[in-house]
C-alpha cells in the first residue's frame, strides 16, 4: 500500500516534500514509508534527500502524566476543598511518587498549604502541564519557557526526526514488478518467462561459510613426518592396534620381568582379555633362554622367566612392541629367503600409566624409526639421525650416552633450540642388542639401529604451545583446529 502510494502519487507530482508529512495525511505508518522509500531507491525508482527536524516527544513519565494529569493536580484533587486532610491519610490516598511530585509542585504553585495537615489555598487549578503534554503528543508547538520546565521535569527529550523528500528516479515506473529470483517450471510452462524480469546475480556476496573438517596440528606435523620418512625410504609399520602382549611389548625386547617400567605404576594392563591367545611357541623358548642362562655371548639375567608374566595383555608403553613383531617376521623371512634390508617406521599412539602435568598424557603418539642391514654401526645411527633431525629443522645435534634395555649403545637426542637458546632432549635411540635379534633368527652380522620421539613434543613447539592439555585430550579449545596455520617442516 505504502509503495503504491508513493509511486502513484509521484505519477502526477514532481515530489513528495516530506516523507513525515505524507505518512501522516495518508494514515500510513512513517517507518513503513521509510522502508519502502529505502528499497525503491536502491532499485533507482526514485531518488531522495534526507530531511531531519529535531522535534520533543515525551517520556514515559511524560506520556503517563498526559493521559492522567500532572502529579500536582492530583494531589490537589486529593485535597478536601473544604477543611484539611493529614499528611498521612493524603500519602495513603496517592501512589508514592505522585505524593512527593505533588507536594513539591502544587506547594510551589501556592495551591495548597503544607504542614501536618494539608487544605487548598484555592479553589480551582487548572492542569497546564497536561496541556502542554497533550500538545506536544499532537506535535503542536509550544513556547520556550514552557518546553524549558517539561525538559526540566523530565517529561520531554528533544529526538531526531529522520525523513526524505521525494522524486522519481531514473528507473522510474508506476508500479514495481517483483524482480524474479528463479526460473521454475511453472514459468516454462505458462511461458511467463518472457514477461519477467530477473533479479541480476550478485557477485559480490558473501557465501556462508563451508562447513568442513579440519585437521588436528598432530596430525599435519605427522603428515609431514611420513613425508620425511618416505624420501628416505622407510615403509610404514601396521601399528593400527593398542592391545600388545608382554611379551611382545617387553620380554622380545630382552626387558627383564622384574623391570619396573613392567609395573601397574606405569603400564595399564588389560582386566579383560587379561592374556593373549597365542605366541610363536619356538621363538617363546629362544626368548626363555635369553633371559635365563643368555646366549650370543651374553650371560642373561639369570632368573626364573615365567610365561605367564609374558602372557598378560597391556596397552603398549612403545611402538617399539610393532617394530619387535616387524623384526621377528623378517628374521623369519630370512630363514628361507636372501635377507635383503629394511627400513621401517611408525608414527602412533602409546600409553602410560604416567602423572598427568602440563608436559605428561597418560597417553602420546611415538615416532619411531629403524633400519636393519648387514654391518650397521653406531657411525650410522649418528648419520640417519642427523639426515633425520634435519630434515626438522634440527640440525644441531649431540648424543649423550644413555642405558636401554633393548639397545646398546643407547644414545639420548639433544638438539639446539635457537628460541629457547638452550639444548633439548629430544628422542631416543641405540643399537638393538643381539639378545633381541639373535633369537628371532638373524644372521650375526645383520644389525638394527632405531630411534623413537614423541610427536607431541615438536608439534608444541612448532606450534607454540605450552601446555599439553591445550593440544590434546579433553580440554582442547576446538579453534585450535579450525585456525591452526599449515605445518610447514620438511618442505625444502
Ligand atoms: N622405545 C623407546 C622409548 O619408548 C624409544 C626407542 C626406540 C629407543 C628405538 C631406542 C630405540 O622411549
């Protein structure tokens, strides 16, 4: 209607000179003029100019006054126009506020005589302030003085009346066809396609976000990690299971029963199933032996080996439980083909039955890498770890010498961190012992070098994180994934 209005009358007019004024002779709404008059001019139907007046509207106290009268007038109202009424008895008549209004105003207006008990002075009052609202509410005009009290009390503000005036745009039509958005069936088959007009693409707006996933900044930096490891050749390991047996987790790796890392401190068994089903029964007994009376040129570790301490099913402390299995197959496979060499890694979960601080999980991801061939030396393992290491940006490397069960010599990974300025621990790493090899089945002069990392540990400082809880486990803030930059190491 509105639209209409405005288009019809600009029809035979040259303007419509106030937006406000036309509203009102029409009896529409001003905001649903001003709506209309906003889309018309963004289609260019008509063209405007802003018009502001500032005007006086009452307030709230100001609107409730004009429908009821002034608080002084009620109060007079109130008054016996005969005698007097108490102070008490007249509050008790009245709503407080209008009580205290009221006595300030009507005493001052010299209407009535204050004290304990209260009578008219006058006869009769007239309630100018109602007036005065009332006109004000009609959008008349009042004097200075007047508009100065009301303000004064409160019961006007001064407001921004916004308006337009008028005229025909350069897309000017008497009537507004609806621009079409879609093409539909129904069109095509009346044919009313070809009378419509269609709303024009815009190319410019803003399409809602896509909802997709998003990588973890553990799973980018052990992206890039599998990419390191293939340009160097390593196959990756299948460690896609977390239930290991001792045995495979400890005692293949020459690790004594009594070892306290075998604790509940610090390995979570299984309650159920609490053994494993089967073991290679001949490598069991190579593995028996070594422990007990050694081999190999080793004495063992004379104590008594109990199967069913090897039996008890845990959830790995260390990948290296996959790589024993991965070995153990090869030295099978070499019983009855050419040994040829391996390299081997993997990058998965682990756990510990750990304290849990702002650096410990009971649960972590292991990087682990191996090669094992004929005539492998520690110069080796030195020369892998520094191709590795640098490949991470690390390429300053020391090794202190550091004890394993399974590996000798065994060698702690310090590298030089330039943010820190200080040498970190970084991985693990050593030569596996001949009491882990020999009685899977290897010739003497195959060796195997290995090295193990947490993932955590670069992936917090690539990513500046301090605190572990902030990168992994329940706590995680789900932002981290959906900003996190991509993982930029390895890429030279
Ligand atoms: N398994 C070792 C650990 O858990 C890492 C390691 C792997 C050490 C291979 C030496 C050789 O820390």
């Amino acid at each position: 209607m509105a639209e209409e209005a405005i288009l019809g009358y600009l029809e035979n007019h040259e303007e419509i000179s106030d937006s406000g004024e036309f509203a009102a002779e029409r009896g529409i709404d001003h905001a649903e003029i001003v709506n209309v008059v906003k889309s018309l001019h963004g289609f260019r139907f008509v063209d405007t100019q802003d018009i502001k007046r500032e005007t006086w509207v009452l307030t709230e106290e100001g609107k409730k006054y004009a429908a009821e009268g002034s608080p002084e007038v009620q109060l007079f109202l109130a008054v016996p126009a005969e005698g007097s009424i108490s102070k008490d008895e007249l509050q008790k008549k009245l709503d407080s506020g209008i009580f205290k209004i009221g006595c300030t105003q009507a005493g001052k207006n010299k209407w009535v005589e204050m004290g304990k008990h209260i009578s008219r002075k006058v006869q009769h009052v007239e309630d100018k302030v109602k007036d005065l609202l009332l006109r004000i509410q009609d959008g008349k005009t009042i004097d200075k003085d007047d508009i100065n009290s009301l303000k004064a009390r409160k019961l006007i503000v001064l407001q921004t009346w916004k308006g337009y005036s008028v005229r025909k745009g350069p897309n000017y039509a008497p009537k507004r066809k609806k621009p079409a958005t879609d093409l539909t069936r129904e069109n095509l088959q009346r044919g009313d396609w070809k009378e419509l007009e269609f709303k024009e693409y815009n190319f410019s707006a803003k399409g809602p976000p896509p909802e997709c996933g998003h990588l973890h900044p553990l799973n980018k930096v052990k992206d890039r990690l599998k990419d390191i490891f293939r340009q160097l050749n390593f196959e990756e390991m299948p460690t896609n299971r977390y239930v290991e047996s001792s045995f495979w987790n400890f005692d293949a790796l020459f690790q004594p029963q009594q070892h306290p890392a075998r604790d509940s401190h610090d390995t979570f068994f299984l309650q159920v199933p609490s053994t494993t089903r089967q073991l290679p029964e001949d490598y069991v007994e190579q593995v028996k032996e070594v422990h007990e009376s050694g081999g190999y040129g080793s004495r063992g570790y004379g104590y008594e080996w109990k199967r069913d301490e090897a039996n008890k099913n845990l959830l790995r402390t260390h990948t290296t439980a996959i790589s024993s299995q991965m070995l153990y197959a090869l030295a099978q496979h070499a019983k009855v083909h050419p040994f040829s060499p391996k390299r081997y890694f993997s990058i998965d979960r682990v756990f510990r039955n750990e304290a849990v601080d702002r650096t410990h999980l009971a649960e972590f991801h292991q990087i682990e890498g191996l090669v094992c061939d004929r005539g492998l030396t520690l110069s080796h393992l030195i020369g892998i770890l520094e191709d590795f290491f640098s490949r991470l940006g690390m390429s300053k490397l020391r090794f202190k010498p550091a004890y394993n069960p399974y590996t000798e010599p065994s060698m702690e990974i310090f590298s030089y961190h330039e943010g820190f300025g200080k040498w970190v621990e970084i991985g693990n790493s050593g030569m596996f012992r001949p009491e882990m090899l020999r009685p899977m089945g290897f010739p003497e002069d195959v060796s195997v070098i290995a090295w193990g990392l947490s993932l955590e540990r670069p992936t917090m400082i690539l990513y500046g994180i301090d605190n572990i809880r902030d990168l992994f486990g329940h706590k995680v803030d789900l932002t981290l994934m959906k900003r996190n930059p991509l993982c930029l190491i390895g890429i030279r």
